[in-house]
C-alpha cells in the first residue's frame, strides 16, 4: 500500500534545492515518482530515494539529453534500469528537439529492451511522437507503461487505454485545455497524476503539492466526488507498481 492521499507520478525532485525537497521528501501526504534525464539525475534521484521513503525513482536518459550523454554514461544508465524497477523519462520527441530524433530513436529502444528483458515499467515522455511511441512499445510487447503529460490525439487515447497503459494527467490541466479534453474522454481508470516539477508551463510553475488542486478539477470534469478520484488514482498506481513488482 502506497501512503497518502496524492500521487505525483512525474517529478524531477533532483533539480529541486534541499529546502524544497525538504518540503516534499518523506511528506505523508504525497508517494512521488522522480524521473532522471541523464546519468548525474539518475545517481542523484537514487540518493533522495535512499533519504525519502515516500519517493520512487526511475533513471534514465530524456530524449532532450541523447546528444548531451556520452556512449559510457549511457552505458552506466543502461545498467542501473537493469536494476531499478522503473524507468525515466524515455521516449521519443519530435516537437521539441526533432533534430535529435534518429538518436534519440537509438537510445529509446535500448530502454525497451531491457524494459522487455527484465521486466521494467517506462515513464515515457512522447510530445509530438505520441503514435511512434506507441507503435514502438506496444509492437514489442513491453507490458507497462505511462505516457506522461498525455496531450496526444483522441483516437490514440483509446488505444492507450485498451492496451492497458496509462495516462499522465498533468497539474497544467489548471490552464491547458488539450490536458481537460483528455481528462474529459480517458476513464479514471487508466489516470495517474503528475506535476513534472518543477517545470514551468506557460509562466505557472508545477510543483507536486498542487495535486490536491488537480484533483479537486479532475472530479469536477468527470462529475464525481474527490475521494472517488483520490481512490482510483492511488488504485491505479498500487496497480502499476504491482505489475512490476516496485515496492519500498
Ligand atoms: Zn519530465
């Protein structure tokens, strides 16, 4: 059992200062899932996980640092994924960086291959390469995974959502209205909730406290009860966690 009411299952707790993460670590009311992006967040995300019991940690490398991270760091956190049971934030993006997408295409399926081989669940980051990420995990077989911040195509969340994996439903949702047209048509059954912070969205910053809020805007879009959103979010995480056997 996870503890708490809130889940952030996207954070990068590493870039916080210790007096924020202070705020945040070991806090009873939030399980945390911290992201890496490169070898120096991997390691640093695995101390805060040894400190913060509360905190789950994936490493990995994003796709915005493929041609940022030498082939031997690479190979570093290609090795500790063996080992921890979540692994992020992967995947593929051909909005932001779309220059990088031949390497990135490399270093992503590097990481669903030892998600395959060992069993690993992926924390993916896919902006504006929702289908080819798709494509790339589900034809592999790899058997779970979360498209982190989901603003992708409406008839793709449908097959996301009979595949069994899950959607981030990110804080922004407060003022990005493709976030609440997701949230209006995926079920909560296949919702888990993130901040990404402490990034900063259109000048608000995301930070994981403000959870509480986006559930309180999540109930109102479906039309039912926080609590019912609270249950199904920390359901669907015990689930995630479960399949990939990530316990702490
Ligand atoms: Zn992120």
């Amino acid at each position: 059992m996870i503890r708490g009411r809130y889940v952030d299952s996207h954070a990068h707790l590493y870039e916080y200062s210790e007096e924020d993460l202070s705020k945040y670590c070991n806090n009873e009311d939030l399980t945390i899932v911290s992201v890496s992006e490169d070898l120096t967040s991997s390691l640093k995300n695995l101390k805060i996980g040894e400190s913060c019991s509360n905190v789950y940690v994936a490493v990995g490398i994003h796709p915005w640092r493929v041609n940022a991270v030498s082939r031997e760091d690479l190979s570093k956190v290609l090795d500790m994924s063996t080992w921890v049971s979540l692994i992020g934030e992967v995947g593929l993006d051909r909005r932001f960086t779309p220059e990088t997408y031949e390497l990135q295409l490399k270093v992503f399926k590097e990481f669903i291959d030892i998600a395959l081989k060992y069993d690993k669940a992926l924390l993916l980051h896919a902006a504006g390469a929702w289908r080819e990420v798709y494509n790339l995990i589900y034809r592999s077989g790899v058997s779970t995974a979360v498209f982190h911040w989901y603003t992708g195509p409406q008839d793709l969340l449908k097959e996301i959502v009979s595949s069994g994996y899950y959607i981030g439903v990110n804080v922004a949702l407060l003022r990005q209205n493709k976030m609440r047209e997701v949230v209006k048509a995926a079920p909560l059954e296949s919702m888990l909730t993130e901040s990404d912070g402490p990034y900063e969205y259109r000048g608000l910053a995301l930070h994981p406290h403000m959870i509480k809020d986006l559930i309180a805007e999540v109930a109102i879009i479906k039309g039912v009860h926080q609590e019912d959103v609270v249950d199904a979010v920390k359901r669907n995480f015990e689930e995630f966690l479960k399949r990939v056997k990530a316990f702490r």
